[in-house]
C-alpha cells in the first residue's frame, strides 16, 4: 500500500480553518479525505456537514470523506485509521489533522517521524498555517504558540485581509517573510483556494530547492539572517555586524509601515562557497541539536560538501534531523551551501560561528 498523505491544519483561533476545511470537504475533487479533528470547539464541522451522531469516533459524509475526533491521542488515531484502510472497511486518499488554535504544530509534526509504525504508513506532506490578518498582530505579539506556528509552516494563508488595510496587510506580510522565509504566503478568499495549494506541497522532501524568497538574500531584505554576505566578501565579519544590518534595515526602509517587531520567532540564512568538512558539521550540528533542539522549528538547507560531487539535502524538527544525497551539481554551476534556520531565539552568533568552523 503506498504512503498515505497528511497534512497538518494549524493557525489560531477565527483564522479560518473550519471554513477552510468544509470547503475542501464539500467540493467535488474525487478524493476521498480523512479529517481528525484535535478538538470539537465552537464552530466543528460537524453542525453543517455532519448527519451524524459525533458519539461515534468516525462519521462518513456524504461526499465519501470521512471525519474523526482524537479520542485518544494522535498515533492511535493514525493507525486506526490506516488499519482500517488496509482492511478495506475504511477508503480514503488522503488525511488532514486540524490542530487547535492553541497547538504547537511541533509534536504532531514528530509523530510522523519518531513512530515506526505512523513512518510506514504516513507521508508527511506539508504544515499550512492560517493567518487571520485583523488578528494576527496581537496574536503574534501576546503567544508564542501563533509565532510557532509561523516558524513551522511550508504555506501561511492570510484570511480576512479585506478587513484591513493594504499598508497594514503588506506590513503583516513583511513580519511572517521575517519569521519564516521559505513558506510562501499569500492572501486569500477561503472560496478560492485552489486544492493544488493545499495538497501534495512536499514541505517535508528533501529535494534540492531550497524555497527561500530571492528577494529576502538581497541586501536591503538582510533582516535577520546574520552575515551571509560576509562570505562573499572577507570571512572576518563579526556577528554583530550582521545585527547591524537589522537597524540599518529598519530605519531606511522604503516600507514605512514596517514596525521593527522584536518577534522571539526569527530566521537567518548562512551561505558559503568554500565546502563543508562531513565530520566537523556533523559533530557541530549534532552539539547544537543537544542543546538548542527543542528551539529549532524548521532548518532546511543544501550543502555542499567535500568528497562529493552531488549536493546533499538536509532538513530537520526540532531534534530530528535528516539527509540525503541530492543530484549532482550541474556542470558549471557555482557549488554553494545555503542553509535557512527557524527558531526561538536562536544563538544566530554561535550558529555562524560553528558552520564557518566547519567548513574546510
């Protein structure tokens, strides 16, 4: 049997994802969708979609797709529910985990890769976080689990951006770009998501694109992301230059309605030309994992390393981490390594340090 997809729902409370859900439930795409449900809140799907009893843990419905609440916890759920798949009693295509508005994507996101069983079963497909733009400034500014649920997304959408204004809109885009920069984002009337935005996004492949906007590697974009361009120029550049740019960035923005958020939610980017020694960025970046795991949201990078001729692709949660060797580097292409890291307050002076003395 071929991997089941799932994908993880997240975002807080009112930013859309029940609507988002009973549309993808509701139109005629020919799949069959499995939804589990972390919670039954206010607004459940199932006072419009459901004639059912939600008494009993899964409801069909009457477009095939199924629905389910976590009785237990998660895992059970997720093999129930691939057991019954195998045996025939239950067809669906695909599943979909609505998270609630106050979850940590993080431990649903490991359960895909710490469980053998889940592994054998599940693909990881991709996290899609919901932004509620009237909102989300506040959310932002007062939880740590709205800002995490920025830093772990592969595609934030951005509902009610009618209910503000286009500077205010754009200044919110620029805050999530800062936090998470290689999860595109983008505005939307939940009536017209298309369903190839939502599904098979292959957030957790390691293949060789890395998704990071171009525009957030230039230097008038250099928000957080330490000194990358340090390697271009001399390798004597010291952290604190890179948290210069941050101020430079901010009071000559061509932007006025960016506010300098202070957001504990940051990323940075390293790149470097010269290759990495395996064994040094191994040592280094198991120490960091050691310490720094639990802050570490997403990482994700393609490396170039000595004694290869193919890139190798990484990436990681929190603890896990994971590679694989990529294709080859084209003939003539400069061999680069760019990697992006997303976390809570993450030592970025400490992190530079250690990948340059890692290099060879």
């Amino acid at each position: 049997m071929s991997l089941i997809p799932a994908t993880i729902l997240t975002g807080f409370l009112g930013s859309g994802k029940t609507t988002l859900l009973k549309r993808v439930l509701q139109e005629a795409h020919g799949q069959k969708i499995a939804v589990i449900e972390n919670e039954f809140g206010e607004e459940n799907i199932d006072n419009d979609i459901l004639v059912a009893d939600t008494n009993e843990q899964i409801i069909q419905m009457s477009n095939g797709c199924i629905c389910c609440t976590i009785r237990e916890d998660l895992r059970t759920t997720l093999k129930d529910l691939a057991e019954k798949k195998r045996k025939g009693e239950l067809n669906f295509d695909r599943v979909v985990i609505e998270t609630t508005g106050l979850a940590d994507p993080g431990p649903v996101t490991q359960t895909f890769f710490m469980d053998d069983e889940i592994a054998e079963s599940y693909l990881l497909d991709s996290i899609l976080t919901l932004v509620d733009a009237k909102h989300a400034n506040q959310q932002l500014n007062d939880r740590q689990e709205a800002r995490r649920q920025v830093g772990f997304a592969d595609q934030m959408f951005i509902s009610k951006a009618d209910l503000v204004s286009p500077t205010e809109l754009e200044a919110l885009m620029h805050r999530l770009k800062h936090m998470n920069p290689r999860a595109p984002t983008k505005a939307v009337h939940f009536g017209e998501v298309g369903l190839h935005e939502v599904f098979d996004l292959r957030g957790f492949n390691l293949n060789a694109k890395l998704d990071i906007d171009p525009d957030f590697l230039k230097d008038d974009h250099s928000h957080d992301h330490g000194h990358e361009h340090a390697h271009e120029h001399a390798h004597g550049h010291s952290a604190e230059q890179g948290q210069d740019h941050d101020h430079v960035h901010d009071e000559h923005c061509d932007h006025p309605a960016h506010h300098h958020h202070d957001d504990d939610v940051k990323s940075f980017v390293f790149r470097s030309d010269r290759a990495f020694d395996p064994v040094k960025l191994e040592d280094f970046l198991g120490a960091i994992l050691n310490i720094y795991g639990p802050r570490m949201l997403r990482y994700k990078g393609v490396l170039h390393m000595k004694g290869t001729d193919r890139k190798v692709i990484f990436q990681g949660v929190h603890q896990l981490m994971g590679s694989d060797m990529g294709p080859p580097w084209a003939e003539g292409e400069a061999r680069q390594s760019k990697m992006v890291f997303i976390g809570i307050d993450l030592p970025k002076d400490i992190l530079i340090q250690g990948l340059e003395q890692s290099l060879v």
